[in-house]
C-alpha cells in the first residue's frame, strides 16, 4: 500500500533557524526557479531535497507571491549595502 504525504510536512519551519525559515529557505528555491533553474536540477544541486518539496516551497510561494518577493528585494537590497559597507571600509 502506497503511503500518502501530506504536503504540509514538506516544508519546515523552525523558530531561532535561518529568521524561523526553512534551512534551504523557499526564498532559495524561488530565486534558482526564476532564475531558469528547473525543479529536478534543483533537486541535482541540492540532493537534501526531494522533488515533492521543491514543488511544495514553489506551491508556497505561489500562494504568498507578494510577500516573498518583497521579502527577496529586501534581502537583496541588504547584501547590496552590507558589500558597499564591507568594500568602503577595505579601501
């Protein structure tokens, strides 16, 4: 008999790790699918990962679009000034 998952399980979230996020957080996912990367070579570069939770964390992001992506630019934006910050201070 075939066990069935319930996609729920599939991401994790555990306070005081990575901000309360996943380890390999769906922003990483998200940022390698749009960046070209298919699921299964997802799956190739980080084999941690199951294909079913690439898909869950893509279905999530789906779902909270919005709220990732400004999450994303957010976090861009701070390693965008955190390497000004870490450059000005080496010259």
């Amino acid at each position: 008999m075939q066990i069935i998952t319930d996609i729920g399980t599939l991401i994790v979230s555990t306070p005081g790790t990575c901000g309360g996020r996943p380890r390999i957080t769906v922003h990483n996912i998200v940022i390698d699918f749009n960046a070209g990367i298919k699921p299964e070579e997802i799956v190739a570069q980080r084999p941690q990962l199951m294909l079913a939770q690439v898909y869950a964390a893509l279905a999530y992001y789906y779902a909270n679009k919005e709220v990732i992506d400004t999450e994303i630019v957010g976090e861009i934006e701070e390693y965008d000034r955190l390497e000004a910050e870490y450059t000005a201070k080496r010259q």
